[in-house]
C-alpha cells in the first residue's frame, strides 16, 4: 500500500466517524427560538433572562468547540449588531 492511499484512507474513516457522531437535528433545548427576533438588534440593548446560560461571541473571540446544549450563542458582527443565536 501506498502512503499516500493510507493517508486518504485514514482519513477517510475519520471523516465516517466524525459524521457519526454529529448531532441529528439542532436541539432548542436552550430556548433559543424564542429570541431570534433580536437577530439584528444592538447586542448592548438584548434582554436576556440571568436564568440562561449565555454566550455572547464577538469576532475574533476564541472560544472552546465543547457543545453544551443548554447554552445559547449569541454572534455578534463587528458593528455590535446580532447575526446569529442557537444552542450550543
């Protein structure tokens, strides 16, 4: 066998497992369907309730690739604007 066809191979297989694991359906268990009408809205002005467990990332923001259901992501655009909220 070749290095370069077990190379492909591997990695391959890894992409199958990868796909495997990958969440079905994105879940709401967050609630975030009930504010994507803040999409749009100044982040600085969003009423969120202290009982969520929120997560406000800013461009350029580093932040971990755990998936935590219950947790909303609130995306923010460089004009401070909200682009995106799901769980996460």
């Amino acid at each position: 066998m070749q290095p370069k066809t077990a190379i492909f191979g591997g990695l391959a297989a890894l992409a199958l497992v990868a796909c495997d694991l990958a969440p079905t359906a994105p879940s709401d268990e967050c609630f975030a369907s009930r504010y994507q009408a803040l999409v749009g809205q100044p982040v600085a002005g969003a009423n969120l309730p202290d009982s969520l467990s929120v997560r406000v990332i800013e461009p350029d923001t580093l932040v971990t690739l755990d998936f935590v259901p219950t947790r909303m992501n609130v995306r923010v655009g460089a004009d401070g604007l909200i682009t995106r909220i799901g769980c996460g």
